[in-house]
C-alpha cells in the first residue's frame, strides 16, 4: 500500500474579505479535486480571509498511481486564475512507514 498527500498553499483574490467570499473559492476547487477519488479538505489558514491550505491525500497499490493522481490534482490547482499558488509540498508513505 501506498499513501500520498499534497498541501496547496494558496492565495485567494484580494475581494475575499469575509469567511463568505472566501468560500466561494474554496469549495469549487475542493470539488474539482473530489473528481480524482482523493480525500481533499481546507487544513490550514482557516481563520485568514485571503488565504487557504488544502491538503489532497491519495491511497492505491502503486506509487506510481499515487505520483500520477497526485500530478493531476497538481495541474488542476495551477490551473486555477483566480489562485496564486505560494506553495506545494507533497510527501509519500510506503509500507515501511
């Protein structure tokens, strides 16, 4: 079994001024990423209005299926206009973690 989890650290447009508008572009992603059958959930920057981490974890039988997915999620999220991508950190669990 393989495990991987990505964490978008992103910056939302400066008219998110309220925990409403910043859910306006929060959950379109969230449901872009379901798409790929991926765990998928806001984890961090929660109290900050233009700011959010969503964190995406992945479990298959291969790690490349996880690298693949993961790559997916990825290029969807860098995708996205109306973010700016400030980071992405991913890291992968093996049967010997």
């Amino acid at each position: 079994m393989h495990t991987g989890t990505t964490v978008f650290d992103l910056l939302l447009p400066g008219d998110s001024r309220s925990l409403k508008e910043k859910r306006s572009y929060v959950r379109p992603i969230i449901a872009a990423l379901r798409k790929y059958e991926v765990a998928v959930a806001e984890v961090g920057a929660l109290e900050l209005h233009g700011r959010t981490e969503i964190g995406v974890a992945v479990v298959a039988a291969d790690a490349g299926h996880v690298n693949e997915v993961l790559d997916q999620c990825e290029r969807l999220v860098l995708g996205r206009p109306e973010v700016e991508v400030l980071s992405v950190k991913r890291r992968w669990y093996g049967d010997d973690d």
